[in-house]
C-alpha cells in the first residue's frame, strides 16, 4: 500500500493553496492553468452529473495529497 500512495505523491496534482473547502478545484486551476473560480463552477456543475460528479470528487479527495505531502485516505487507513 505504501508504494500506492508513493505513486499519488509522484503525481504534480497538489490540493490548491487557494481552497475554500476541500482544494480540489484550486489544485486542478493551478495544473490547468485556469481561474480559480471558473474551475469552482466547473467542479459545482460537475456535481449535477447523477452520482458521477460526487463521487469522482469524494475519490480525488480521499486521493489527492496535501501540498505537505499527506493523503487523507492513508492518514484513515492508519489509524484502523
């Protein structure tokens, strides 16, 4: 399992500095290069996709390492 979240940190995808919530729009605005605020309404329009759109960002999030490295789902996972 440590190799796996190796591979995330790998990854360039940070949660963004400029979060409200969760990151997740601010680090995809900040790969993509796009406006912190339309990658918001991209994410909140995703979310009108049944089931799609809120579960793909509850996995990204679970998924997406802090920009100090940490991943939420190994920090639940080492607690257990």
């Amino acid at each position: 399992m440590n190799s796996f979240f190796a591979t995330l940190r790998g990854f360039r995808f940070r949660r963004g500095p400029q979060r409200l919530l969760g990151g997740i729009a601010g680090g995809l605005a900040e790969l993509t290069g796009l406006n912190v605020w339309i990658m918001r309404l991209l994410v909140l329009a995703s979310f009108l996709l049944p089931v799609l759109g809120v579960g793909a960002y509850l996995a990204v999030w679970l998924l997406t390492p802090w920009q100090d490295g940490t991943i939420p789902l190994e920090r639940l996972l080492d607690r257990g």
